[in-house]
C-alpha cells in the first residue's frame, strides 16, 4: 500500500491535493501507513460495498469471464484473470458505465 500511494502522491501536481477512497481493508487501515502530506485517505463505512464502485468491477468481472468455470492450477487462475482485466481494458466505456450510478448524480450537472 506504501508504494502505491506513493506512486499517486508523485502523480499529484504541485500545489494540488490527492485524495483517496478506500474501502476498509487491513491494509488500507494499518497505524503502519505514512500518508504523503499530499494526500488524504476518506474510509467507506464498514459493510458497504454498494458505495465502492470498483466491487461494480469485480462483479462484472466474474459475470462475464470468471465464473462457472475450472481451472487446472493456479496458472490457470492467474492467465484466466489477467485476460479479464485485458478484456476490460479493451472496453473504456464498459469501465465508465460500471462505476456510475444514478443516485449518485443526482443534482449533479
């Protein structure tokens, strides 16, 4: 987790401000994570995965490539994934539409 906020913190144009949110993970939470001055880490409340956008993504990515199948080893497994995510990445406007929903643009313009 320390590398990938990292990674983000450098990205953050200067003067700008990053912020992140998370679901509550162990890693996400840990007193052990430095948080770059740049950056602020927003918890999603425990038990609310409806308000996590990328579980929309885990969804769709059994749904549509990972489910109902068996995998001869964990090369399989990992081959099988990595041609998912390749499979979406194909897709930008699937990606956009996942993660969107009506209630949360209400008001919005």
């Amino acid at each position: 987790m320390h590398l990938h906020i990292d990674e983000i913190s450098r990205h953050v144009q200067r003067g700008a401000h990053a912020v992140l949110l998370l679901d509550r993970a162990g890693w996400h939470t840990t007193e052990k994570l430095i948080v770059p001055k740049n950056m602020t880490l927003i918890f999603l409340p425990s038990r609310s995965p409806e308000l996590n956008p990328v579980e929309n993504v885990w969804q769709y990515l059994r749904q549509n490539w990972l489910s109902n199948r068996v995998f001869d080893n964990y090369d399989a497994i990992i081959d099988a994934d990595c041609q998912a995510w390749n499979n979406l990445i194909d897709k930008p406007e699937t990606i956009s539409s996942i993660g969107m929903r009506k209630w949360e643009h209400i008001g919005q313009s």
